[in-house]
C-alpha cells in the first residue's frame, strides 16, 4: 500500500501541538481497557480528562448482545473491565465547542471503537446509528478498513493512522468507501472526520456546524 510521509497533526485543538482524539484502548490481555484524549494511544499527562467523562460506553458480545459499561475517571484517563466475550466496544461523547478565527464554530463529537480478537466485519458495524464509523474487515490475511456514515459507506475520505511501528500515515478510501488491504500485523490507531452543516447551541453558545470524529483501534495478526 502506498503510504504518504509522516505527519504532524496541527491546529485541530488551538490549545494543543498536536491533534488530539478518543481512543478506546484494550489492554492486551482484553480485560480492561482505557479510554484516552491524546495524539496517541497512551495517556496524555498534560492534558484532563474531565470533558471525556460523559462518554457512553458499550460493549458487544460474540452473540451481538449489547451493555453498558461504567467507567472509573482517573487524572489523564477513563478505566473500566471488559466483560467476558466482548468482541467490540464502542461509544460517544459531545466534547464540547471550538471557536477559531479561521473556522466556523464547531460542536465535536467524538465516536471512539475498539475491535477485540475474533470480531468480524458483522459484528464490528454499528450500522445507521452509528454517525460515522471505521469497519475492518480481514480476508487471506489482508485486512481492509470502510468508512460508514449513517450506515453507508463514504467515499474518497482521508483517514489518519497511528501504524504498528509509530509513525503516522494518510490512507484514503476509494469509490467503495474502502481502504487498500494492509498485511502489516500490530495495533492500528485510525481517526476519520465527518462535517455535518448543523447549527445549534451548546452550554449557550452557538455553533455553525458539527465535526464527528471516529477513531478506531484494533490488532491485526
């Protein structure tokens, strides 16, 4: 797959040097988890993790079934336990406003996922409710990502990716809304934005539109 050159993500945050996300991170042994706010999979320590707290967890089991999970806060993290046969976990959070000169004042929502061992593309789809997503999906060995919005797939998008080895990358999807396939084992980190013209207010302040954010973490053997 062809690969762009490294990059460093600027500006999403004015606060912060580099973009930052929610993660929903398994442990490896899948039987807790931490949810982050950071440019990476590990916690941030410069950064709080108080307007993540609000995020609704959920985990999905090898039958489909569906529950809540409650989480502990901690000073830079979210932790919780994975129940036994979870196969996917997934959730979403309103961050709250970002006001920029150069941009519409924006709501971002974040929809975090995180795909265990074992899951397939069936399981690992939320499907319409879901505002945006990122599917893997893994066949001879290759593992292919879509992007979803609304149950349908989004073409031609850029996605941003966290690769095995640490660097960052930029994919993009095809007409179909899929990636190239990837062969390359290790945990992936993707993140995917989708712009919706909504206007509202939130906390009393107006904004102009709303940016979704999917971020994705899953172990490709």
């Amino acid at each position: 797959m062809r690969f762009l050159s490294a990059f460093l993500l600027t500006g999403v945050l004015a606060a912060f040097a580099a973009a930052h996300f929610v993660y929903v991170v398994p442990a490896k042994d899948g039987q807790t988890l931490q949810v982050v706010f950071s440019d990476n999979l590990e916690p941030d320590e410069a950064v709080a993790i108080a307007k993540v707290t609000g995020l609704k967890l959920l985990a999905r089991d090898e039958n489909g079934q569906t529950t809540a999970i409650e989480h502990k806060t901690d000073k830079h993290a979210l932790t919780a336990t994975v129940p036994a046969k979870t196969k996917l976990l997934f959730g979403s959070v309103t961050y709250g406003l970002m006001s920029r000169k150069d941009t519409k004042p924006a709501l971002l929502v974040y929809h975090p996922k995180a795909v265990m061992a074992g899951c397939d593309a069936k399981l690992a789809t939320i499907g319409d409710k879901a505002a945006i997503e990122i599917i893997p999906s893994t066949h001879d060995g290759k593992t292919t990502f879509e992007v979803h919005a609304a149950g349908k797939p989004v073409p031609e998008v850029e996605l941003s990716v966290l690769l095995p080895n640490g660097e960052k990358a930029k994919w993009k999807s095809d007409k179909s809304g899929k990636t190239e396939a990837v062969a390359a084992s290790g945990r992936y980190a993707i993140w995917v934005k989708q712009t919706e013209a909504k206007s509202g207010e939130h906390d009393g302040k107006p904004y102009e539109e709303i940016r979704h954010y999917a971020t994705l973490v899953v172990d490709i053997k």
